[in-house]
C-alpha cells in the first residue's frame, strides 16, 4: 500500500515529520511494517475512529488487534517516539502538547532526546558527582521539577534546585547577594562570649544565634539571631520585651506600683517577672483594702481601683443599696435583671422605677441617685397644669 497524500517514505522515527499525516483509509498497515515488523494475517485494518484520531492529533497508530477505544495499541507521535497507549487516550490528550507520548512529557528519559544532558548541558556541567547518585545528567529529564544538587560555578558551593526553576547554574547567595550588614550590628556583639565573630560570619547564616551586648548599658546581655537583629535594632531589655531582674522590671522601675502588688491572687507571679511596659492584667489592692485587676502598664502611672471609681460594684461598699437606700426602694421589684445590691449608685445602666404617686418610668441610674431627677411622666403633667 502506498501512503495517502505524499509519495515519500516516513523518515527514521527520531527525525519523524507531522506533514506525513495520513488521510482517511481502511488500508492494510503495511506502510508501517519498518516500525514493527512484518504484519501478521490476523492484523485488522483501522476503523475510522482510528483515522480520525490520526488525523487530529497527528498521532499516529501502529499496530492494534482488535478496533476498541481501550484496547492497548502500538503508537508513534510526531516526533518519532513509539509507545504503548489507548485511542482513548489520545482522544483525552487531544489539547496536550505532548501528544499522549510518554517521552515527551518526560515520564520516559531517552538520553538522546530529553535528558538533561541534551536540553540543559550548562547545567548538566554543574551537577553534583556524587551525591546524586545513581541519577546522572543522561538520566535527569531536563525540565523535572525534581530537586537535584548542583556546585555554584561562582563559589563553588553544593546547592539544591530544580532544573525546571533553575536559569543558570548559581547559588542563591550569587544570584541574590545580600548587602553588607550595618556596621553598629557588628559593634553589639558581646566580645566576651564570640571573640572571634567577624561580619562574614554573621553573614554565612543568618539564622544562627549570638550572643548580644548593649552599646547604652553593658549590662544588657541577651541572645537572638542575626536575621531578627535585623528586624529590631533596639536592644530588647531597654524597650521592655525582656526581664532583667534589678534592672528593668517593675518592682526596680516603679516600687510604688510594686508594694500594692496582690501576692495572694496572682500567686506565683512576682513583680520581678513583669516590666512597666507589658500590657497583662493582674490584681491590686488599693489603700482602701479593696483586690481589683487593672493592665500592668496602666497601674504604674498610679491607682486606679474599679471600686473606688465606681466601675465595679461591691455590695456593702458602693452599691446604691449600701449608698443611696432611699431611692433603692424606688426600684422596680421585678422589672429589672438586676437588684439594688448589683448595680452601683453612680451606674450609668438604664432602670425601671416606681414613682410615688404610682406611674413606672425608665432612667439611668446616676441620674436618679446623683442628679436627684424625678419621675419623667409627673413633670410633664406639672408643666401642663402650670400653663
């Protein structure tokens, strides 16, 4: 049989053209005896459905048994690679660039074609000898996003990347270099503890942790890695991140804050364990003997008991039945959440009362107790009578 459309021979399959497509035929496969030998007598011919993938995809099929889309079949892609595949599956890679071939899309390594060697040899130069073995450069695909171990041809340092990500054979540190740290970061390191640390070494790996001396206070001494150095350049025992017992904690800094400090309920926190500056909550005690909670940088500035201020309510000592007792009787019964004994006579909360010419009204309760203010639904009766 002779090939439809051209009168050429199909080239060798690693050089194979996609312009000798093949037309629609029910032919023999006898053109294609080179590629897998001689076609037996029980080999059947293509049905279209076979054809019709040939001639979309530019795939072309080999040998088959039997005329079904599952049935594993011999093919060969447009540029001359033969695999075993399905018409169903070179029916679902219609949109692929790779055609359903295996040695395209690099799942098959062919060190002629798709090795790292052959697509990449300025990065195959620079791949690691040994400790990529047993992979080497002829078994690599070219564009894997695999990571392989490469030597920097600047340093000369092993460094791990992918080839796929990879544009030329350069470390991190080559392709990015890292301006030169500040003199003054150099300056803090404690001398007594790293003699021997220069600005290359602090530069080798900014991860690593050292030890620190603060240039105001030598007493300052902490350790931290170079990369949060960085990140904060004031010392962290003068900006009050870290506790340093006689120096900047709250019981050295603010005595008068420390001496109300409530041992009982925040036991077993200590004035010691806090600076000024942190924002936590803990309890107090004020000169009246009352234990409230208040943020530990607020406290320092000076008292500031809840219940001496009426923020909170103590029963027996601010409450509006303790203070006021006469217009606690005035409260409504029932029409409240709350008793007289759980609000406190300065409290802002909206309350039902009960007037005592018998009309219920609604009023703050600071207004009733402090301001003096009197039923709502009288007055206005008053001013009508009046005028």
């Amino acid at each position: 049989m002779e090939l439809l459309g051209t009168s050429a021979q199909p080239p060798e399959p690693h050089t194979f053209n996609p312009s000798y497509a093949l037309r629609r035929s029910i032919g023999p496969l006898e053109p294609f005896s080179r590629y897998v030998g001689p076609v037996s007598a029980a080999s059947r011919p293509l049905n279209k459905l076979f054809w019709e993938l040939e001639s979309v995809r530019g795939a072309f099929i080999v040998a088959t048994t039997t005329p079904n889309c599952r049935t594993s079949c011999q093919a060969i892609c447009p540029l001359g690679h033969r695999h075993e595949t399905t018409p169903l599956t070179l029916a679902n890679a219609a949109r692929s660039s790779t055609f359903g071939c295996p040695v395209c899309a690099g799942t098959v390594v062919v060190p002629w074609f798709n090795s790292l060697a052959v697509l990449r040899p300025d990065l195959a130069a620079h791949l690691h000898p040994t400790r990529n073995s047993p992979q080497t450069a002829e078994t690599i695909y070219g564009a894997t996003q695999t990571p392989f171990l490469f030597v920097c041809r600047e340093c000369q340092r092993s460094f791990q990347a992918a080839p796929r990500r990879l544009k030329e054979p350069r470390c991190d540190r080559c392709r990015h270099p890292r301006t030169p740290l500040p003199r003054w970061l150099v300056l803090e390191i404690d001398r007594q503890f790293e003699p021997h640390t220069t600005a290359r070494t602090l530069e080798e790996n900014l991860f690593t942790v050292h030890q620190w001396r603060c240039r105001n206070d030598t007493r300052h001494r902490w350790t931290a890695s170079t990369k949060s150095r960085l990140a904060s350049k004031s010392c962290p025992i003068c900006a009050g991140r870290i506790v340093l017992v006689g120096v900047n904690d709250l019981a050295a800094r603010f005595p008068e804050a420390a001496a109300h400090w409530d041992y009982e309920a925040n036991f077993p926190l200590l004035p010691k364990d806090f600076t000024g500056r942190e924002g936590r909550t803990v309890f107090w005690t004020c000169a009246g003997g009352h234990s409230y909670r208040s943020p530990i940088n607020i406290r320092r500035n000076g008292p500031s008991c809840s219940f001496c201020r009426g923020l909170a309510v103590l029963d027996g000592f601010n409450s509006l039945a303790t203070v006021r007792p006469e217009i606690a009787q005035e409260l409504h019964p029932y029409l409240n959440a709350k008793t007289a004994r759980q609000i406190s006579w300065g409290s802002g909360l909206h309350a039902f009362w009960n007037c005592p010419k018998g009309h219920i009204y609604m009023l703050e309760v600071f207004r009733r107790s402090v301001d003096r203010r009197g039923c709502t639904v009288c007055k206005p009766i008053q001013r009508r009578l009046a005028s």
